[in-house]
C-alpha cells in the first residue's frame, strides 16, 4: 500500500462517521410553523370532539369523524418533527425509538419533499366557535359565545349613551324590534349596523371591529396589525363584561395572573405568553379556542419586529 493510500485511509478513519443529513434553517423554520398551525388544528378538533361527546344525541358517526380528523393531525404532525428533525441536522436515532419505527422507515415514510408538498396544500377545520347557530354551538355557554360577547358589548354601549332602541332602530333603518334582537343576541348584526350602533353612541367602531369579526366568523385582514388586534380583542371582552376592575379580574383568574399582566395584555408593550393570555381570557367570559390564534399571530409579528408601540 502506498504511502498516499494509508494517509488517506488514516485521515478517514480520524472523521467522525456522518450520522445525520446536512442542516437546511428554511425547511426548519416552516416547519417550526406547520407544527403550530397543526397544533391549533389539534385543539379545534378536539373542541369540536369535546362538544360532540357532550352532546347525547350526537351520532357516532360523528364521533368517529372527529376522532379520525384528529388521528389524521396527529400523524400529520409526526411527519413535520421527523422532517424537522432532518433539517435541523439532527440524527433520527433520537426519534426511532419513540415513534416505534426503525430509522430507515421514518425517512422513507416522511420524505421531505413530499411533506412540503403537503403542507402547501394542507386546509385547516373551522372552529365550531365561529358557527353561529348550530347544534353545536349551542351546547356552549351562552355567556361564552361570540355571538353573546358583542351583544353584551352593544347593549353596555347602548345603556351607557343614554341613547333609546327605538332611536337606534331609526339610525339603522330597521324596526325597533329588530333591533331589539341584535342586542339581545338573538339576531346577527351585519358590520353596516354595528358600526351605525357605534356612531350614534359615540363609540369608535374600530373598537368593536374584532369582536363582531369573530362572532360573524370573519378572519383579520392582512392590514390589521396583529398585535394592535389581539389588544383590541381583548379590551373588546373586558368592555362587554362591563370593564370590571383589575381585582374583579385577578379574583376570577383566582391570582393565577398579576395586575401588571393585565395592563400589558390590553395595552401593551409586548405580547404576553399565552398562560397570561389563556387565563385572561377565560375571566373575561370567552373562549381560549378564539384567542388563541389570534395571540399567535400577535406573538410572530411581535418577534419579528425589532420595536412595538402601545397603540
């Protein structure tokens, strides 16, 4: 053997053997973000199973839909991380033994490739929350509902103005009675007359914006600025519970948060984590299944921008 070959052959045997694929931070980084997206997918799924199982009536059919579309999620999910594993240059020995499959089944059954494909095609359940006036929104708390929330909210506004029904019917051009089931929460108002609502009571209809969208099911527009709307939201909710005290909020919340959580969740700076957020919203009336996207867009705009304002 000449000496060039055992120089060679020493230089080889000196490397560490390569145990894992070359990093690629782009593929990681989406799928960093599929892994939330199905993660909240998860949670609807499973608030809508919760409600169906709930329901005595509810066929098991429906059940069965539930619990599949969740299984469906959930192996969805597992085919992201063992990507991501990938990308992020790490070995798949760490995952084979927790998902049960040998090393070389994993990257065949989750090529990389395939997953993007996926994911770029992928659609996403509609919480049962956003569903006015369906058997399964029924079966939420009343109070809880985004439907009840504005009508709460409308109804304080209306009170506090001193203004009459029967003016606000006028404004809107619509019979008393009818506006008498809008705020009541019988009838869904359109975004035409809440804002009228708003105007005769001297209320900025921007104020309310957010909650008459997640009532009528609406999704933010790529022009509101996320943070500003998850404040919005959030001030929203603490107006249409009557705008209660930080102690009445900190007693509900039995101290799980602090007054200054609270400031900082309706008015800033910054985004808090979602424990502050999840237990806000629970004392302010609604429904965590609502807030939660809308904190995590909150929370990616606040992380890739270098400032954030009060507004």
């Amino acid at each position: 053997m000449s000496v060039r070959s055992r120089v060679q052959m020493a230089d080889n045997a000196s490397r560490p053997p390569r145990s894992a694929p070359s990093a690629d931070a782009a593929r990681a980084r989406r799928c960093t973000e599929a892994l939330r997206d199905i993660a909240e997918d998860c949670t609807v799924v499973s608030e809508a199973l919760l409600h169906s199982a709930y329901r005595v009536a509810a066929p098991n059919t429906e059940l069965l839909q539930r619990l599949v579309a969740l299984g469906d999620l959930v192996d969805e999910a597992i085919g992201v991380v063992v990507v991501r594993q990938r990308a992020q240059g790490e070995p798949l020995a760490a995952l084979s033994p927790i998902a049960k499959l040998t090393e070389d089944r994993l990257r065949k059954k989750y090529v990389p490739s395939a997953v993007d494909s996926a994911l770029a095609t992928r659609s996403r359940p509609t919480p049962v929350t956003c569903v006015l006036n369906t058997a399964a929104t029924a079966d939420m708390p009343l109070l809880r509902r985004p439907d009840q929330r504005l009508a709460s909210a409308l109804t304080l506004m209306q009170k506090g103005s001193g203004r009459r029904q029967r003016e606000l019917a006028e404004k809107m051009g619509v019979h008393e009675s009818y506006a008498s089931r809008m705020l009541s929460g019988q009838r869904a108002p359109s975004w035409k007359h809440v804002k009228t609502i708003c105007e005769v009571c001297g209320v900025d209809p921007a104020r309310m914006k957010p909650l008459w969208e997640v009532a009528a099911g609406v999704q933010p527009s790529d022009t509101e600025e996320p943070v500003t709307y998850l404040r919005t939201y959030l001030q929203g909710l603490h107006y249409a519970l009557g705008s209660p005290s930080p102690e009445v909020i900190l007693t509900a919340a039995q101290h799980t948060i602090s007054a200054h959580d609270i400031d900082r969740a309706l008015y800033g700076p910054g985004v808090p984590d979602w424990p502050v957020i999840d237990r806000l919203t629970v004392a302010l009336q609604s429904l965590t299944t609502i807030t939660r996207p809308l904190w995590r867009r909150a929370q990616s705009a606040a992380e890739n921008s270098p400032t954030d304002t009060h507004s």
